[in-house]
C-alpha cells in the first residue's frame, strides 16, 4: 500500500522560496509508468494539478501559473520527490499534496502572506 507524507509546511512572504518533501513508502520513485503529482487546494477552491513527473519519460510538466517559478524533481536514493517553489506568491498559499493517481498524502499547508 502506498503511502505518502508532505513536509515542509510554512509561511513565507511573496517573492520568497519554500522547498516541499514527499517521502513515499510502500512503493518505488523509480517506478516504471509511474507518474508522481503535486496538486493543491486553496481555501474555497477545487483540488488543483500543479506539477508532475512521469518515471518512464522523466518528463515534467507544470500548470501554466507555476511554469518558471516551481520544480518537481526526485530523489532516487531516498525515495522522494520535492516541489521546490520559488517566487511564491499569495496565491500560491494552499495545502499542498503530493499524489500518486487517486492516492494522496495527508498535505502540508503553505501560506504566502506580507
């Protein structure tokens, strides 16, 4: 069964960088056809596709408000993967989930806020 645990929760302040931790049991990062997710979810507002990586192309791709400002990228040896955000902005405060199809962690909440 797998299972996966965000980390890296915070407040920061707009233009400022937060790195996010997914740690994952129960199944490979290396995967073969796997495709890893960052979604989100801001108060109010419906469950939000942020970033993903596909483990056969190792391909990224980014919703269009992200490009340029976020990155996903993984750690083979710890079996995790990252969203690093920069430049965040207010309205990038959400909580923030990594995901694998259907199978989310619990979320981590971050908040861009002067």
């Amino acid at each position: 069964q797998v299972q996966l645990q965000e980390s890296g929760p915070g407040l920061v302040k707009p233009s400022q960088t937060l790195s996010l931790t997914c740690t994952v049991s129960g199944a490979s990062i290396t995967e073969t056809f796997y495709y890893w997710s960052w979604v989100r979810q801001a108060p109010g507002a419906d469950l939000e596709w942020v970033a993903g990586m596909g483990t056969g192309s190792g391909s990224e791709t980014y919703t269009d408000s992200v490009k340029g400002r976020f990155t996903i990228s993984r750690d083979n040896t710890k079996n995790a993967l990252y969203l690093q955000m920069n430049n965040l902005k207010p309205e990038d405060t959400a909580v923030y989930y990594c995901a694998l199809g259907p199978t989310r962690g619990r979320g981590t909440q971050v908040t861009v806020s002067s």
